[in-house]
C-alpha cells in the first residue's frame, strides 16, 4: 500500500530532478463536425430519442417510431378490460369536474362557457393518440384562461366588443398551439427549463389569488366588474353593484378555423397572448406530469409534449380515481360529448355563485404557500424570485410578474456565470487532500503557497472578476505574510471546477502569468480538465507556462512547490512536513 | 508514510463497522444578512475600493477618498519637470492626432467639423482630474462616432435637417455621458464584462469597414453619399457623383446645454443611440485601458472610467510618446484650444480627401484580422461569435451586428448553464485519483460503481436535463454490463465543480434517489461543497440520503463501496484490487 501511494506524488531521484508520475493528458485532437454534432445531440437530443432504434432490424425500428409519436400504439395491445373499467371510472369522474370547470374558466377567460366544454372535448382525443403521460387530464387550464382573459382583456373590451374579442382569443389560443408545437418540432424544450420551481409557485399563487378576487363578482353578484387584474382595480370595483347568469348554448361546435383573425390592429397582442399562454401552460403541465411520473416510473418527454398538447391540475384527480391510460381522456371527452348534446339545458340554471365558488376552491389550492416557506427556509434568493412572480401578479399583472421573475431567476444564473466564488483551499491534516478553508477550519495552509479554486469555467463574463479576485487573494495573503516576515513563492490554481474556457479566459490566464511573474511570484495549474487542456495547448498557454508547472491533483502540485522550496531555495524557518520527499 | 496515507481512508474495525476519518463538514450556519452582505460586495465590489481605507487614521482617510474619487491629488504631488518634458512631448504629439481624427470624425457621425475639435478639448481636462489610466487619450471615438452617424442617420437625415439633427446628435451624447456615469455610480461595470473579446473584435473591424467604404465618398470625390452603413447601399452610392470641402468655423464653442431637446418625437431614438453609444465606447475604452495596464502594472478600474469618461485608439500613441500622467491630456486640451483659436482658418483647406485618407488608415488598424484566425484556432465559437458581429455589422447595420453577438455569446453562456457536461471518472492506476476516461483513456473503471462528474452548479435551468442525463448514462452503464454478467450496485456523484445549488436542484437530487432506489442501485455523494452541504441539511436531504453516505473524496467513496460490495454482499469474480482495505 505504502508503494502504491509513493508512486503518486513526484520522485525526486538522487541528482535533485523531479519526474511526475501522473501527467495531465492533453486529449487527443477531435475534428470540429465531431464535437459540434456532439454539442448539438446533448443541447437539444438530452433525451436521447433514437436510443432504443439502435441496432434493431428495420421492421421493428418502423414499430418503435410508431409507437414514439403515438404512444397510443404502444400501450393499445396491451389493453386489458381491467385497464378499462379503471379508465372508464376515472374518466367519468374527471368528466364530472370538467364539466362545471370547463364552464368556470371559460369564464375566467371572458368567454362564452360553452367554448369551456369544448375544450374538455376535442384535446383530450388528441392527447389520448399523441401525448406521453398516462396520467394527464387534458382541457382547459385556470392560468391559461387568466392570462388569455387579463392580456386581451387589456385591449379589447369583451362586454362591448365580443366578437373581435372572441376571435382575438381564438387567434391567441391557434398561436399558443403553433408556438408550443414549433418548439417540440426544433427540439426547444429547454426553453421551458428557465421557469423555474420557484418561478411557478409564485405566479401560480399569485394568479390564483388574482382569480379569487375577481370571482367576488361572482360570490358577491355584482355586475359590471373591472377586467383589469390588479388588486387595486379589483377592490375599487368590489365596492360598486345587480345580478347576472351566463347563458349556455346547447349543440356541437363548428369547426372554429374560420374565426381566426390574422390581420387588423390586434394580431400582435394575439400573439403575445399566445406565447405568453403556451409557455406558461407547459411549463405547468411539464412541472405536473413529471411529478406524476415520479411515482409511476416512466418519463414524460418535454418535447413530445408540447406537440402533444400541455397540461393540468385535473390531472391529480384523474390519477386519483385510477386511471390506467390515456383512455379516461377518451371516456372523458365522450361524457362530455353527451353532456353538450343532452345535457347542456341543466346547466343553464347553475348560478354564477356555484361556478365563483367552484373556481375559487381549486384555486386556493394552487396558493402553495407550504412551498413558499420550504423555499425561505432552504434557499432565500429563491424565495425573493417567488415573492417577486406572486407580488407582480397580484400588484402589477401576469405578464409584469411573469418577467419580473424570469428576469430575477437569470440574473441569478447570469451572476453565478459572472462572479463565480472563488475559495482558499487547505491541506486536511494527515491527508494529500486539499479543500475550503472556510468549510473546514481545521486545514493547514502551506506556507509559501497560496491555493485558490477557481469555481466555475472561465468566460468572458466572468474574466475580468477573476483577475481582479485573483489579484486580491494574493494581495491579501501577502499582507498577512508580511507580519510573521514569510513570503509567497506559488500561486496554485485549482481547475477542476473550470469545465471550459474561452479565449477571453485563456487571456485572464495569460495575464495573471504576466503580472505573477512581475510580483516574482509562480504561477502553477492543477487538474485542468480536457477541454481546458486542449484550448491551453492550441493557444500555446502550456508553452508559456511550462508543461512541468500543471499538476493532475492539488496534492500533487504542493508536494512540487515545498520540493522546489526546500531544495533550490533553502531558507530556514521551514516547518519540514513535507521533508520526507527532499 | 505509509501511516498518513492509511489514515486517510475509510477503516473497517474488527466487527465490520466502517468509519471515516474525514468527514465532510457542513459549514456553521451564517447570518441571512452576513451572507447577502458578502454576496453584494462581491458582485458590485469587486475591486475592494475600500480597502486602503482599512485600518488608516482619519486625516489619512480623507486624502485617500480624495485621491480615489480624483487621481490626480495623487500623482500631482509627485509630480516633476522630468514627467512634465515627457508629458509634454506627448501632449503636442496627441494633439496633432487629435486635430485631424477630430474633424475625421465629426464627419463619421455628420456632425459640423468643428465639434471634433471642441470633443478633444473639454473632456480632456475632466478625465485629467477623475479619471484612473494615465495612458488613455481621451476624445472623439470612432466607433462612437459612427454609431451617432448611423442609428440617428436612419431616422433623420443630416443635410436635410441639420439642426434637428445636430440636436439629436448632443441628446444622444448626452445619455451616453448619463448612463456611463449610472452605470459607475451604481457599480454596475460588469455589464460592459458580458461583451467579449471575441464580439469586439468582431464588432470593431465590421465598423471599421463600414467606416472605410463611407469613406470612398471623401476618397472618391463623390456628392450625395448614402446615409445607410450597409455595404450594399454604400456600393450603389459609390457608382453615383461633385467635389465638396468641409468648411469650418473658427472660436470656442458656447455650452451647447440648450441644444439638448428632451421632447419630440426623437427621444427614443436620442436614448437608444446614447445607450448604445455609451456601452461600445465604454467596452472598447476599458480594454484598451486595460491592455495598457499590463504593461505599467496598475489596475483600471472600470466603475470609475464610467464615471470619468472613456475610451481611445490615440492612447497607443500616447503612451508610445513618452507620457508620464494625465497631464499630457491637460497639453493636448490646450494645443487644440489654440488651433480652435488661431489655426481653424488654416484647416479650411484641408482636402476632404486628406481627411478621409486619416479616418481610413486609422481604421485598417482596427480590423484585427490576426486576432479572427487566433480565434479560429483556439475557440471555433469565438469565432463565430465573432463572424457574426463582423457580417451583421457589415451587410445590416451596426445594432444588429451588437445585437447579434451578444446574443450569441450570452446564448452559449447559458447553454453551458443549461447543458453542462458530465462526465465519467475512472481510476488512474496505482493511485486513489479518479479522473474522466475520455482524457485519460488509460484508467481502469471500478467494478459495479457509476462515478459521474456533475460539471457545473445545479440550478433550475439544467436541472431536468442533469436528471435525464443521469439516467441515461446509468441506462448506458447497465446496458454495457448486462453482456458480462455484471451489476451495477453504486452511483457516486463528484460534487466537486457543483460550487451552488437551488431548490429546484435539491428536488433534481430527490428524484434521482427515488429513481435509484427503484432500480436497486445506492447513491453516492462525493465533495459536496460549503454551500450545497448547507442546503442539502437544510432541505434535509442529507436525513434522507444518510450522512454515512457523503464523502470527502471519490477515492473514499469508492473505497467504502467496494467495502460494502465484498463484504455485506459477497459475491464471485471480484477483482481483489481493494481488498486490502476489507
């Protein structure tokens, strides 16, 4: 064991060389198509969706595509008429909660509630055929009926000019669908990775309350009512007001394709609307189904289901009730069906206040505020994110909150990318092992040596800090030094955290050489990783710093710094822990 | 030797109990206030501005806040006939520079001639008092000129409606001058840190050859020049034109404060010009100051360039002249202000042609192409970032060039955040070191244990992909195993580039462990940092995990894995190569 360790750490042989025995490779040169198409498969491919057509015969391979754009047939031989009367129970009981929901949030979104059930009817079919969560219920979505209601709210007033409104929503809910599918079909799903968890807490919170307020019309039967969503609005209005039922048409909807309008002032705000509408929808519905998923063990794939179709808060319900497969959505879309031929005339008579209060029960519980705390107590800056998101949905509006949080989430990334934390590291004693002295108070520093992790890859964004922080660390241990009257001979920069570097980077570097040369001081390199290495070697940084000053571990590069030390400038005062290699 | 080293390992007792002798610490809780504070000073403080202030007697303060906020208190007493001769020398040296790229540029930006000249004899005198280079030349900029021209250019035209223009012209400047000294006053300098080498080199030259085609005008003699940057316009321009003379008026300027207009229908664009004026110029001045820097060994500092001024390409000059302080600037304001005063006259006869002549060998120095092919052979995305400023400066206008490339390369900043590289570790022979396959082909993988590399923080915007990509590899793994019998038992995860994490990365974590646990196979942490163990205990996912299975080092972790795999769970065909530790 003893031999094993010795062969680590640098040998000095009798005439006062050194020889490494770990030398940090430089990887072999990869032709640029190689590692672009590599780049690209991990940027937008992460899920690896041609993994399973891998060395299969071309019969089978023809199945598996099928079966990958419509999960449908991969699920359909097996169905079982146990699957079914489990599909068929949850389906009906789903129904039963589509239905008055379908009618509240068409409500919300100041449409006629008749468009609320139609929703519960056509994208469901659509789900059960294309979609990958066994689990989703698929209809109309509170949040998406907010935004849809509070962003065209804003330009076209709907109680004056409801048939440009309608179209407009129309307009805005075909683009919704256009964005969302554009972005399955370019592999853009990542782009819905940037709301993040808190992001949504908060505005879904945030949106729900905005929600509970405005259906004090309801509860409250008070008639004209502001349409605007702040709190402010909102409670000027409360204390204004005589009582008002929607009315239900009965039948089947025509196809709504001629009810686009693509021209006219209004189709940038249609558009808006739509974006805003499709990503906030998947990022919900991505968010619920992949919580499903967890329990079930399959995965839900983000861009299969933006070309599918999105989410729902129904969906706990349906998991609830038992659902095996997509086929409640069927049962679901069927129930339906029979309810908007048959049934329509009964629900004529459910009063505004049923349907207020229908929306506000689901609606507190979407205030997750058990989330919000969880998040103060685990993560602050993730806990302002959230704040930010609710507090500029209920003050401002959805669209101010939504940006205020997305802008505050990437400036944390962006900040992160920009001053990364660079830290001192110690010797653990008794060890070769080197780490933050602020994490473990009990390392050594090693004299003469000052040891920085430098925590993240060197960009652009972040080279000029690094200098900078760099030049401080050093100023600071010299000052310290100076006192017990010992000097800094090494710098060593620990690289492992240092996944890549862009020229700007290798400049930073370049130019810290520079300056650590004036101050007389030495510059060495440890655990640079391949990317690093190969961007060193082309810029011919390693040339410049001398391929003996880069080290495979911190360890490695101490022993050679108290080597040179103690053998080619002898100094007394030296604490000889390390004389056991000279 | 062989004692220290044993120390450093996992030892099993006599009963088979397993301790470890380092344990990963998670660090002492730490104010909210203490934490935010220290986050704060990092990113608007970089530079420690405060701390000569530490620890020095009042009366000592107080010249050391004057010689901060105007440097010259600081050389000024220092100063001797010996820097005067040099400064001098350098002044006048300046100054016959200045005059002719004045007037140069003035026409650049469609301005009077005379405006030039008064820009090289003002703002001179202001950076000789505030500001902290002693290199840089500070007058009219290129560039900045030719972003004046061209974004006000598009909106109104010059020789049509000089006045309105020339009003537009000052507004624009005058933002500029306000959002540089914002940005410096608010400690904001790391903005102009999100513009890359790579994008103004890019940016510069496509300028500069834009700047070089309008000049054809001058060279060619032409009238009725295009007011678009775009290359084609400007070549359909060429095959066009008479001869025309600058003319230009003599004495010193009047403040121009009541030529700012502030309403109208131009504001937005005066603003946006400003803007945009005020970053470029800025990004261009602070790393031309800063290459001067490296040469005499002082720092730049770039919140105070904002506040003071900017930028110039007749600093190479400068310094190549001899110059000692800021006074060669004070000598180069009064040589103009005599031309302005006595000269002008003279300059009436300088040939449009001569000074096109300047502006064009000026710019043939700024188109870097040397630095282009260095791009291309250490960083092929540099370059491309770079190529694309270039052409969009050249074939659409110089926003969209600026646009472009920051988009491009914040887009690649945040991939890296989005899309991080994992990596496989494997043993280097004879050694506890672990270190990626790729780089080092020749490491041995260690039987039944994963070992990934997460490479970055885990925030939200990579926390679904880190989770897919995860599982894909342990896919990967068990594939590859499943020919030869194997099992996988162990995933270790080095946390060692992971400097940060969220919330939505601790449920990332979460769900890998349920994930794992499903699947049979044990989660292993290894080198979790300070602020990623605080927040793990704080979420209590090291409860959840067990403490027993974090770990100071992959070589412990895997030690004790092996421990566990030969010993709770004794199985055939082990390799033995541990097994001195069982």
């Amino acid at each position: 064991m003893g031999n094993a360790d010795y062969d680590e750490y640098p040998i000095s042989s009798m005439n006062g060389e050194m020889r490494k025995k770990h030398p940090v490779e430089i990887p072999p040169p990869q032709s640029f198509f190689k590692s672009l198409k590599n780049t690209v498969k991990e940027t937008l491919f992460p899920d690896d969706p041609l993994r399973q057509f891998k060395n299969q015969p071309p019969r089978r391979k023809f199945l598996l595509g099928l079966q990958y754009f419509f999960p449908i047939f991969e699920w359909g031989p097996r169905y079982t008429f146990d699957f079914f009367k489990s599909d068929l129970i949850a389906g009906i009981t789903i129904a039963s909660l589509a239905i008055p929901q379908g009618i509240s949030y068409a409500k919300l979104a100041n449409l006629p509630p008749i468009l609320g059930l139609y929703s519960s009817f056509v994208p469901p079919l659509v789900y059960a055929v294309m979609g990958s969560s066994r689990d989703l219920a698929v209809g109309t979505v509170a949040v998406a009926s907010l935004l849809i209601g509070s962003m065209l709210g804003d330009q076209v007033n709907p109680t004056e000019n409801p048939t440009l409104y309608l179209h407009l929503a129309l307009t805005a809910t075909f683009f919704a669908g256009v964005f969302e599918a554009a972005l399955g079909i370019f592999r853009l799903g990542f782009i819905v990775d940037f709301l993040s968890h808190a992001t949504i807490v908060g505005f879904m919170g945030g949106a729900a309350t905005v929600v509970i307020l405005q259906q004090l019309k309801g509860i409250l039967g008070l008639n004209h009512f502001t349409q605007s969503t702040d709190i402010i609005s909102v409670l000027r209005s409360v204390f204004t007001q005589t009582h008002e039922i929607g009315e239900l048409k009965k039948g089947l909807n025509p196809l709504s394709i001629t009810n686009l309008s693509f021209g006219g002032a209004y189709l940038s705000t249609a558009i808006k609307t739509g974006i805003v509408t499709g990503v906030v929808s998947l990022a919900e519905g991505i968010a619920v189904g992949r919580s499903f998923a967890m329990y079930k063990n399959y995965n839900i794939d983000g861009n299969k289901e933006m070309i599918a179709f999105g989410p729902f808060s129904r969906s706990a319900v349906n998991f609830n009730a038992g659902c095996k497969t997509a086929v409640s959505n069927i049962v679901m879309a069927l129930a339906v069906m029979v309810t908007l031929l048959v049934l329509t005339p009964l629900f004529h008579y459910t009063p505004l206040v049923v349907l207020s209060s229908i929306i506000v029960s689901a609606m507190f519980g979407l205030i997750d505020y058990k989330a919000a705390i969880h998040l103060w107590h685990v993560d602050k800056f993730d806990f302002l994110v959230c704040m930010s998101a609710y507090f500029g949905v209920v003050f401002a509006s959805v669209e101010i909150g939504l940006v205020i949080a997305v802008a505050l989430s990437l400036l944390r990334v962006l900040l992160f990318v920009a001053r990364p934390r660079t830290l001192v590291l110690g010797n653990i004693p008794d060890s070769k092992i080197y780490r933050n002295i602020e994490q473990y108070p009990n390392t050594d520093t090693v004299e003469g040596v000052l040891i920085l992790d430098l925590g993240a890859p060197i960009y652009f964004t972040n080279s000029s800090y690094l200098r900078e922080r760099i030049t401080r660390w050093i100023d600071d241990e010299e000052d310290k030094l100076k006192s017990s009257g010992e000097t800094l001979q090494y710098v060593i920069l620990d690289m492992g955290a240092v996944s890549n570097i862009d020229t700007s980077g290798i400049s930073m570097l370049e130019e810290t050489k520079k300056n650590l040369d004036r101050r007389d001081l030495k510059l060495v390199l440890a655990n640079p990783g391949a990317e690093v290495m190969k961007k060193l070697n082309k810029s011919k940084f390693i040339e410049t710093l001398g391929q003996e000053w880069i080290f495979l571990t911190v360890g490695e590069a101490v022993e050679s710094c108290n080597y040179m030390l103690h053998s080619c400038k002898p100094k007394s005062g030296t604490d000889g822990s390390f004389s056991n290699n000279v």
